[in-house]
C-alpha cells in the first residue's frame, strides 16, 4: 500500500477533500483533465543550405499558453531541459569530466569547435543587420565580441594540443553533425526558415527583427547548454585540483563571464519576441528546439577511441547478454499515487446518502461515508508509518553497510503494510468500483516526464534483448496494465496486487501478491531465477521508496528517482550510500583502467541517485 507514503501523502488528502471533484455524468473528467499531451519528437531533420531548414515537432501546448510574466528563454529551457541531460550523458562529456579523454579527441573537437564559433559569430552579425534597437544591436553585437574572444581561447587550445605533438592543421575537415548545424544556424540568420518569407522579401524594419529574434531563438540553446554544462562539470572539480588535463575548458564555460554571456543572449531573445505573435513564437519554440537537438548529436559524433562507461548498453550482445529492468510503479512512474486514484473513482461513482442502491448489486457506502473513511484510514496509516519508521531505525548509524540488519528491520514495515492493507480491506472501500472505470483511469493516468519513451526505446530496440517488469504494491495490476497499454506498452510483466472482481464490479476484496518490500524482494528473485541460463543478465532497479530498498541493493544497478526522506533516511541508518548517478559515472570513467572490468555488481551497498527519467534514459540508453 502506498496510498500516504513519504514523499508525497498530501496528494491523497488533497483529492479527496478538493471541492472541484468531476460531475457524477462523467466521474473521469478530473483524472482526464490531468493528462499531460504526449511528446513525440521528430528526430528526422536535415539542414541543406540554401534551402529552410525543415523544423522539428516539439511536444505541445504551445509556449503562448505558458504564464507570460517568464521570459520564452526561461520557459523553452525548462520546457527541453531533458535534452541537455542527454547532452550531458553523452560519452564524449562524460570523458571530458573524467578528466580521461584522450587528446586526440579533445583536438578533434577543438577543431570541430572553431568552424562552429565562426558560424556563430558570422550568425551575431546577420542578426545585429536586422534588428532595428539600437540597445539590441549593441547587445549582439557585445555577445559577438565575446564570440570572437572563445576563439582565442580557443586558439589557446591549439597552442597546448601542438606542445603534444598534434598537428591542428589536419583538422581541416567537418563531421557532418558540424554541417549540420552550422547550415542550420547560417540559414537561420539569413532569414531561411520553414514558414517564413526569404531575405529578399523582409521589406520592412519589423520583419527583419523577427529574424534577428529567429536568429537569437536558434542560438541561445546553445550558449545556455554550454553553460549549464560548464556549471555541472566544474561542480565536480575538487577546489585544489589542478592536474585535471582540461579544466581550462570547464573553468571557461563556468565562469562568471561566459555566464553572464549567456544569461544577456536570453535577454535579447526575450526583448526581441516581446511583439512578437503567437505563430511567431511557435516558430521560435522549434527553432530552440531544433538547435538543442543538433548540439546533442554535436557531441555525440565526436571522435572516440576509448572505453567508455555509458551508455550501459554498449556493447550488449544479442546472443549472450540480457538486460532485466525492473521498475516500481507509485511516484516512481507516475505523478500521482495510484491508490489515490482509485480513492477517487470509489468516491465519485459512490451513490448518494439518500440513492436508493439496486438489490442485485453490491451494497456499497455513500460519497460521504466514504469520504470520511478514507480521511481516517488516511490518518492512521500516515501516523503509525511514520512510528514505525522510528521503530526499525538503529539508534545511532552504523558504520559499514549491514544488509542483515536492514532485512530485519524492513520485515517489521512489511507487517506493517499488510495491516494496513487488511484495514482497507475490512472497510468496504474498494466495493463496487467499475474495471471499465478502473481501465479507463488507468489510461488517463499522468506518467512521469519520459517514463514512458524510455521503455518504448527499450521495448522497440531490436538489438537489445531486454525484459521489462513492474513491481507494485498498487492494490489493482489493471490500473498499471491500463497505464501502459495507452503508450502501446503491452509486453511489461507487471507484478502486483489485484482486485477480485464479480462481473467486473469489484467485490472489495485484494488478491495479495506483493505487499510489502519482503515481497518485492521475494518477486524479484523469482524473476530472475526462472530467466533461462542462455544469457547472462545484467539487472537494474527503479525504484523512489522503502519498499523498494532491498530490491534496490540486490540489483545490479539500483537507481533512485526523486527525494524521498524516508527512504534516504533509513537506507544511510544501515549504511547505504546515496550519490548522484553522473558523479559515479565520471569518477567510474576516471578509474577506468584499459583492460580491466567495469562490471556493476548488486549488493554494494551503493545507490545511484537521479532527479528524472531522462537520466536514466540517457545512462542506459544513450541519445
């Protein structure tokens, strides 16, 4: 049962008091109302100059739905942040960070580097001809001075590259992810967009400035990924490190300045689309769109000739290899509880305190009544976690990871959970729920960014061989079966708890599979027993909670998504380290010594944390 369990029991409470609860002509209105549009992305874009650059899809509602009082430049990188996880995970940065790349590779992309920086200098330029601001023209034309300054500092590079014995010079020729986005960007500033009227036509000063606001919106993506980039590398620098081959490159993009040259590039963009329409901007929207994409496969198509730690996928072999995903389902897939939900379909499809109720069917509580009993059981089940959360905590911290110890204390919240279970059950308030209702729910249900995308990769991957499993302690396996299907995922194993049914109305009985993280574990383990011996497995949990702590450990690969106080807490209590997944992986590149194995092991004691699923799409999967 996971229905009030840290980190998100106000989720419950909050929809079953709401007085804005759906119309009882259509009980799914509200569940309906919280579907988030999907997000399917073009990835098939060429960029022929002379020719428009044809325009990505990007996920909708379109920006000019947004709150207007953020700037667009804020708005679109919150809205394609994902995409420079991916970046991000990109075995070439994951090298660089390392501090391990070899400098060969660092002079290739140095070189790829400075036709790129020409590009965009010669990009400020067109724009600073077509914007009609005075303050808009001194502003790019500052940010193509700064452009002109990288260069040098590239230049500087170029000088280090050479004390080795490397010859620049045969660097003359571009990768075609280069080409790529430098026509991209040249065409943009040169008015050639997919919709938009060539550079002979701007007859007048407003039009140009829509290019120059077009321009900025295909070149502000990537000084702000830079940027960001610069930050995160640079966050991992010790203080007193100076050994590190290119931390002049990562103390650049980190710096105050290059900050700053990122944070005025937004500005201009937002005062240069202040007036500009709907359509306009949507335009724009794909434009920045597009230009994270290109920078994405800018990194990934530079030269590497090294081991390298990520994907985990690399190297899998179809004939000899398995990759086992195990995944919870409650806040670790989806926004919401599934409890809470099916909370919420028992409430507003409860007759009313005065309805009369058919002899023939199941005899079931009033809206109101049930209201108040799940505000009760809510209540109670809150308070005594949180008891017996303190009650299975060692009293001080011990200082090596004890599996033993954990094992027993969690055995008390498994008993724990299966009261609680057997409470709700007592209560009636899983009688007469509807599976159409429940099915219907479940394809409304509000998955996490990306959750879904990533296991369609996995499942659609004809060169992985890959079993994907759910396991839950979501009281009903249809809700999660209905979740799934809706993004064609039929083939998951889920693994949970069902309800009984009686001609499709539930009799408010559970059909107990897996209650409790004993369970989990048990689940776990038989999974994997019955895999056939043909291949040899490597395993990875998801998980965000307790109940997932064990299964957590014995995986291979154990990821943690979100913040769960809970779970940290009484996971460190017995030892267990918590670090962020793209610190481990640049410390697990730096220590990488050819020849020898990189080989993840479960039972660690160690977990890998990450904030979104696009971590854990970038990590396993790549770009």
């Amino acid at each position: 049962m996971r229905l009030f369990l840290d980190p998100k029991p106000i989720l419950f409470n909050f929809i079953i008091s709401s007085r804005l609860l759906p119309t009882r002509s259509d009980p799914l209105n509200l569940l309906n109302s919280l579907r988030l549009p999907s997000s399917h992305y073009s990835t098939n874009s060429t960029s022929k100059s002379p020719s428009p650059p044809p325009m990505a899809a990007i996920p909708k509602p379109s920006i000019t739905t947004v709150d207007n009082e953020e700037g667009i430049a804020r708005r679109f990188w919150i809205k394609f942040r994902k995409e420079s996880i991916f970046a991000m995970y990109t075995p070439f940065v994951v090298c660089l960070a390392s501090g391990n790349l070899k400098l060969d590779s660092f002079r290739h992309f140095i070189a790829q580097d400075v036709h790129f920086l020409r590009a965009f200098a010669q990009a400020y330029e067109l724009a600073e001809e077509c914007a009609d601001d005075d303050d808009a023209k001194l502003g790019i034309c500052q940010l193509r001075k700064s452009v002109l300054e990288e260069l040098k500092m590239h230049d500087s590079f170029v000088k280090f590259i050479q004390e080795w014995g490397f010859d620049l010079s045969k660097e003359s020729s571009l990768n075609s992810a280069t080409v790529k986005y430098r026509d991209f960007l040249l065409a943009t500033a040169s008015g050639k967009i997919e919709g938009v009227k060539g550079p002979g036509k701007l007859a007048t000063p407003f039009e140009k400035t829509k290019v120059a606001a077009y321009t900025l919106g295909a070149m502000t993506p990537c000084m702000r990924l830079y940027a960001f980039l610069g930050k995160e590398l640079q966050a991992l620098l010790h203080p007193s490190e100076s050994t590190h081959p290119y931390k002049k490159w990562i103390d650049n993009y980190s710096s105050e300045g290059f900050q700053g040259s990122a944070l005025q590039t937004e500005d201009l963009l937002d005062k240069l689309s202040v007036s500009l329409t709907g359509e306009e901007l949507d335009i724009i929207e794909k434009l920045y769109y597009q230009a994270m994409k290109l920078e994405i496969e800018f990194f990934c198509a530079q030269l590497l000739d090294q081991y390298t730690i990520v994907p985990l996928t690399k190297g899998h072999d179809p004939a000899a290899d398995r990759l086992v995903i195990f995944s919870d389902f409650d806040l670790t897939c989806t926004v919401v509880d599934s409890s809470a939900i099916l909370a919420e379909i028992a409430i507003i499809t409860a007759p009313k305190f005065d309805q009369n109720q058919p002899e023939n069917q199941i005899i079931r509580m009033s809206s109101a009544d049930l209201r108040n009993t799940w505000g009760v059981l809510s209540k109670q089940y809150t308070e005594e976690y949180e008891q017996c959360i303190e009650n299975i905590l060692p009293s001080e911290k011990v200082e090596e990871f004890d599996y033993e110890g954990l094992c027993k204390a969690l055995e008390q919240l498994s008993d724990f959970e299966k009261r609680a279970n057997s409470r709700v059950i007592e209560s009636g308030v899983l009688k007469g729920l509807n599976l159409d209702d429940i099915k219907r729910a479940g394809e409304r249900l509000i998955l996490q960014d990306g959750c879904a995308s990533f296991f369609q990769n996995i499942v659609k991957n004809e060169s992985l061989i890959a079993d994907v499993h759910i396991l839950s302690y979501c009281w009903c396996g249809d809700l999660i079966r209905s979740a799934f299907s809706s993004g064609g995922l039929h083939v998951l194993n889920v693994h949970a708890n069902e309800f009984a049914f009686k001609e499709s109305i539930s009799n408010g009985e559970i059909v107990k599979n897996v209650e409790s993280p004993i369970d989990k574990l048990k689940a776990f383990l038989n999974i994997l027993e019955n895999c056939s011996n043909d291949r040899k497995n490597l395993t990875v949990y998801i998980g965000d909670s307790v109940g997932d702590l064990l299964c957590l450990l014995n995986a291979d690969v154990g990821i943690v998504i979100g913040s769960s106080s809970s779970l940290k807490r009484v996971g460190s209590q017995f030892g267990v380290s918590f670090v962020p997944l793209f610190r481990f992986l640049v410390k697990k590149q730096k220590e990488y010594v050819e020849g020898s194995s990189s080989r993840w092991k479960g039972l660690s004691g160690t977990l890998y944390t990450v904030s979104s699923w696009a971590e854990i799409h970038a990590f396993i999967l790549g770009w």
